[in-house]
C-alpha cells in the first residue's frame, strides 16, 4: 500500500570516498543503490517529532521477518549487520514469532525503510547485501533515525545544491525534525556522499572550515562515535530482572526415573527488556539451588519486556538411579544480560524421591513433624492409600515425632 505514501528515492553511492573524481551513470546508479526512506502518513519530515521517542522500539528490540526469497547467506549477512548495532549498543534484533510490530526484510528493487516503529508490519527492503553498513544504514532508519543532511541545522555546515538532486530524490534532503542532540556529524553512516542522488552535479558543499569532509561524508564503511553515541541516546538501555514469581510440580512424590512436569511464572521486574533467558531445571540435595546442581533440562525465552509474564513448563526425569530422599528441583533463572538480581531469580519445591521411612506413625512424609502437610497429602490421597484411619491416626500424633 505504498502508493498511500510519499516515497522519495536518494542514492546512496557505495564508493563516495573515489566518487569526486567519477560519477557512475545515474541509471545504473538506481538500479543498484537506490536509498529511499517511506513516510508513513503523518510522518512527513516537516513534523517535528521532538526527539525520535514516538518512534522507538519497545524496549529497544526490533523483530524481523525475512521474505521467503532471501536466499540464506543474504540473512547471514543481514545478521552480521544487526550484531554490528547489538555490539555498540543496548539494541536487540530478535526473529519474529507471532509479535506484532516487525519490519519485513525484503528485496523490492532497492535499499529503502521507514523511520522508526510504526507499529504493524513494515517493510525494510534491501539491496546490497554484500555492504554490510549500507544495510547498518537502513536498519538505524527503521531504528528511528533520518539522513544526517535532513537535520534542522544543515545549513550551517552544508550547502543544499537542489538543482543537482533527481527530482524524486529530494525527499532525502528535507528537513525533518529537531536534531539538537549532537553536533553536526558528516562521517555518519546516515550522512550521503556529494553524489549520491545526483544529476550528474555535486548535491551538497560543505561549507568553509568543513572542505575536509566534501570527499568523506557518504562513506559506507562504519558507524562514527556519534553514530554510537545517538543509538545509545535513543536507545539508553536499563537494567532486567528476571524473577521467579511462583513455581510447581505435577508430583512431588516420585520414584527414580518417573517424569515431572514443574510449572511456573516468571516476570521481568526491571525497566528494560531481558534477552535469551534461561530457566533451568536443577536437582538438589539441599534446597541452595546453584548451576552446580545436578542440570534436568530448560526452557529458553528470546526476550522478556519490561514488566512482561513467561510461563515455565517443562516435563523433566529425575535420573534413575538417583537414591531414596528428599530432594528440591529448583528453577534458576539466568539471562545474558549482566546485572541480574540472584535473590530473586530462583525458585524451589521440595519433593521425594523412593520411599521414605517414616519417623513416627501419621508422618506421612517423613520430615519428623506431623502438621498440615501431612494433613492435606492424606486427603490429596484419599482413597488409595489413604483413609480415615491414616487421618485418625495424623490428628492423633499431631506435632514434632517424639
Ligand atoms: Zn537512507
């Protein structure tokens, strides 16, 4: 549904630090470099967006779907540019599932995005994907970022040449937005080179005192250090905490080698998003669940929004062999994000393995006191094997085995 909106085309030259001297064809130009950014209605650059918040992405993580004709090294590819962001940055890129904001990763003929979250699906389409920051450059547009020439304040470092930008191109070069965050950067890899979207004429000269950056800015080689820095201004991060709220067991009297299924809730309690988080399955001795423990298996979460619920279910064996006792399974949280809050990121129920030799006649799970918990396993069990002479007998031994 394109045709809804203003589609301006630029070009982005991938040679800008030799293209002074050289300038391809524009035709051919097009058909291999074409840099458009989409305006989603009431997103023209004319508006101020005051700062890019509107447009961010939720907790700073983009979802991605590839159209079904990219061929696999074009999506290994694509990655590679993405870790370029996650390296130098709190963004995450995460395959996309059934969530329901995500840009859509295809091939229509150009290197072209919209600028920031729109919610729904939309489109990213790529072209060069043997230049991995010609794709950074698209994916920080969807990220929330214009070209670098389209900032408020260009006219004091550049002079704007209209009549040597193509006529559908010029939405490139409009101003959009305040921009007041960094000083002016021409080595951005949002910033175009002097013949990028050209007729044939040099579209932008730097003003004097910046002549030195006339043959640099347009490169597509790297992010600069304000890149960097403006990705991490809209992008400024905080610190998960993944927590157990509350976990279960279908059982909690077992024998060696029978199946369990543990179930639970877990929460991010922090104020930013949890990434690759594992809930891991542990067998204790005691109930200090640590990794150390004896590992029964994990259920794995790509990412927890901030103040988001997981559920935890997951069917374990307790390993045959393991002898007769009390036990704990604990659920133990771990996250590759640093700063994870230990106290809170583990849970543990106590179960029992074999039979248990009872201390004193109604304790019925062998833990020397007789109290409700035997109580509510004679009724949990009522009819086989217990009846009311097991409860007689709980009510009449009530309190610590003698
Ligand atoms: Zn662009």
């Amino acid at each position: 549904m394109h045709s809804n909106y203003l589609i301006a085309g630029v070009l982005l030259s991938t040679t800008s630090l030799c293209a002074a001297e050289v300038i391809p064809p524009i035709s051919e130009q097009r058909e291999q470099l074409t840099c458009e950014i989409l305006y989603a209605p009431g997103q023209e650059p004319s508006q101020d967006r005051g700062g890019y918040v509107p447009w961010a992405w939720t907790d700073g993580i983009m979802f991605y779907e590839f159209a079904s004709n990219i061929s696999s090294t074009n999506r290994t590819r694509v990655r590679s540019s993405m870790n370029l962001i996650e390296n130098v940055s709190p963004v995450r890129f995460v395959e996309r599932e059934d969530e329901i904001n995500y840009i859509n990763i295809q091939m229509l003929g150009g290197n072209f995005s919209y600028v920031g979250m729109l919610g729904g699906s939309q489109d990213l389409s790529l072209y060069n994907f043997n230049l991995p920051y010609v794709i950074v450059h698209e994916l920080t547009h969807a990220l929330g970022r214009y070209h670098t020439q389209q900032r408020n304040d260009r006219d004091n470092y550049i002079q704007v040449n209209s009549g040597c930008i193509a006529s559908d191109c010029m939405g490139n070069y409009n101003i959009a937005g305040s921009y007041s965050y960094q000083a002016y950067d021409f080595l951005s890899v949002m910033h175009y080179g002097q013949y990028d979207c050209s007729t044939g004429c040099v579209t932008m000269t730097c003003l004097p005192g910046y002549e030195q950056y006339q043959n640099q800015m347009g490169h597509t080689s790297y992010m600069s250090t304000k890149d960097v820095e403006t990705l991490n201004f809209l992008y400024p991060g905080g610190s998960p905490d993944p927590t157990v709220l509350f976990c279960n067991a279908d059982t909690t009297e077992v024998q060696a080698g029978d199946t369990i299924t543990v179930t639970g809730v877990i929460k991010n309690q922090g104020d930013w998003a949890a990434t690759d988080i594992y809930s891991r399955i542990q067998l204790s001795e005691d109930d200090e669940i640590t990794t150390s423990d004896q590992f029964l298996g994990f259920d794995l979460y790509d990412y927890l929004f901030s103040d988001d619920f997981a559920y935890i279910n997951k069917q374990v064996v307790i390993p045959s062999g393991t002898p007769d006792g009390i036990y704990y399974v604990g659920v133990l949280l771990t996250t590759s994000d640093e700063d994870v809050d230990e106290s809170n990121n583990v849970c543990v129920i106590q179960i029992q393995v074999g039979d248990v030799t009872q201390p004193c006649d109604g304790d019925i799970n062998g833990d020397n006191t007789v109290n409700v918990t035997d109580l509510l396993d004679v009724i949990a069990n009522w009819g086989d094997p217990y009846d009311v002479s097991d409860l007689l007998t709980v009510i009449g031994a009530w309190g610590a085995c003698p």
